[in-house]
C-alpha cells in the first residue's frame, strides 16, 4: 500500500489541473486513507492544499 503515497497525490494535481473537482475530492481521500495506512505521505497536504485553494478556501489552503 505504501507506493500508492507515490502516485496518488500526482492523481489529485492532475485532476485538479485538468478541472475535474467531482473526481479530485474522492480521489484525495483514498490518498489520505493510504497515506494513514502507510503512516506517511508528503504528497498528501499539497493536493489537499492545492483543492482547497480552487475552491476559494484560503483558510484551508
């Protein structure tokens, strides 16, 4: 399961990027489930970040 906290966060930046946002938010939780799995992932604050920042939530971003 570890190598999921490999690919996953390029997952969610690319459907970020592409537009995508319905399947972003699903996508970055399966990275979070993997990543508590894995017991790391520095992948997984950036794409939560960067989906925060398309939404407008500069708190969370």
């Amino acid at each position: 399961m570890a190598y999921q906290t490999w690919w996953r966060p390029l997952h969610v930046e690319a459907l970020i990027a592409t537009g995508d946002l319905s399947s972003a938010a699903p996508a970055l939780a399966d990275l979070v489930a993997a990543s508590r799995e894995a017991r790391r992932c520095a992948g997984r604050g950036m794409a939560a970040g960067r989906l925060a920042q398309v939404h407008g939530d500069t708190g969370r971003a």
